[in-house]
C-alpha cells in the first residue's frame, strides 16, 4: 500500500502497472478498496495486463481524516487528485454506488482523462435525492439542532451518522440538475433487488446525460452489493467494452 499527499490529506492507494487505458475504481459510501469488485477487477487487471488503480477516500478505509469530518466535494478532490497524480491518459472509471457520482463529478472536472465510464448501482445525488428527502420532520429538526442524524445500517457494524455538512455540500456537487456532457462510452449496471438504490436512479441518469454510447443494464434478482460471480464477470465485460 501507498499513500498520496494531496489537499492536506493522505489517500491510501495500491497501484498496478499495466497498459492503457487503466482502470480506476470508485468505491461506495463508507467502503473500501478491499472490497470484492475492488479486489476482483485488480485481479482481472493483472490477467489482461492492465494498469489498475484503487484507492480510499479521505476518512474510509486506511487514509487519514475521521469519516464524519469529511463530504462529497472533499471526497471528489481526493479522486481527481489521484486520477491527475497517479495516473497516466486516459482512463476507465469504475464506480459502485456513491462512486458513481464520483465517477460523474470526475468526468465533468476532467472530461479529457476519461476513456469511460462503468456505474455499478450509481447513486449521483443521493445526500439530497435519497437522504435530505427521505429524513423526516423529526430528524430535519435533530439536523438543525445537532448538525447530524444518525441511520442504521446492514453494512456495519454501527450506523451511518449523517452530518450537515454531508448535506449541504452534496447541494454543491449536484450533477443531475445542470448539463452534463460524457464524450466517451458508459456502461450502467444495476440489480432489481437493490433497495438502497432504486430502479429510477440509474433510468434518471440515462434520460439527464448528453452521451452517443451509454447502455444500461438491469439484472433481474442482483442486490446492492452486485458481486456474485456473475455480476463481476458482467462489470469485467463492461470495462472491456468502454475500453475498445
């Protein structure tokens, strides 16, 4: 593992040399880069012979700051600045979940440095559109007198604490409420069965972008996590097709 200074943070990172165009991963709100579609495209990276690169946020896994400190804008400028640091030309973003907003806010900084893009449960918007909506009268209230809110969670071991500053924020890193031009192929994926992300999600994302070669594809049965074997096999094919 290594580790990129950069904005006054330290991103851990594990870097596989290889052809182009590379391959950056984007994990989800609150993951890692030692989760199974991580591990498993490095994996598949090594076999093709493909450079590869995986990362954690600021305040995820083992890079530095606390995870309630931190927000989408942050988070973004940690993900540019390891697609302008660490690699080289253009590269394929793959992104699950929150990193498929990730993947978006990179695109529209960097537009030049995509070859294209993969969302697996893409979830551009959510701190407003899933969260903010979604919060009751009663926690829009604990909000306003205690800048958080705490949601349970099935993915660890205690619950997410939402702060105001992860809501206001993500109101400044909107992208399905402006333009938005991808010049490079996209390839959605999403299972039925995911109920952290719903179906209109990524069908919102199809109708909003302007993009000569996006596909999406519903998995009928697949969950949030989307990494049984053939899920991954289907994130593989899909890198492969944006990558031609």
């Amino acid at each position: 593992m290594d580790f990129l200074e950069a904005n006054g943070r330290r991103i851990a990172y594990r870097k596989t040399e290889g052809t182009g165009p590379g391959v950056v991963f984007l994990g989800g709100f609150k993951s890692d880069m030692e989760g199974t579609k991580a591990v498993f495209l490095e994996d598949w990276a090594k076999r093709e012979g493909r450079a590869f690169l995986r990362f954690d946020y600021s305040g995820h896994g083992s890079s530095s700051e606390d995870f309630t400190d931190g927000c989408i804008g942050e988070w973004a400028q940690d993900a540019i600045a390891v697609l302008d640091e660490l690699t080289e030309g253009p590269q394929v973003l793959v992104g699950s979940s929150m990193g498929g907003w990730m993947s978006l806010l990179c695109a529209r900084a960097r537009p030049d440095r995509v070859a294209g893009l993969v969302g697996i449960a893409a979830a551009p918007d959510f701190t407003e559109d899933s969260m903010w909506m979604g919060f009751s009268d009663s926690q829009k209230d604990e909000m306003a007198r205690t800048g958080r809110v705490e949601l349970p969670s099935e993915y660890d071991d205690g619950p997410y604490v939402i702060t105001q500053k992860l809501i206001e924020d993500g109101r400044e890193q909107l992208v399905l409420r402006s333009p938005l031009d991808l010049p490079f192929p996209v390839r959605l994926l999403h299972g039925t069965a995911d109920v952290d992300v719903v179906m209109d999600v990524p069908l919102r994302i199809v109708e909003h972008v302007t993009c000569d070669d996006l596909r999406l594809t519903f998995v009928k049965g697949a969950d949030h996590r989307f990494s049984d074997d053939a899920c991954l096999q289907m994130i593989a094919d899909a890198v492969k097709e944006v990558s031609v």
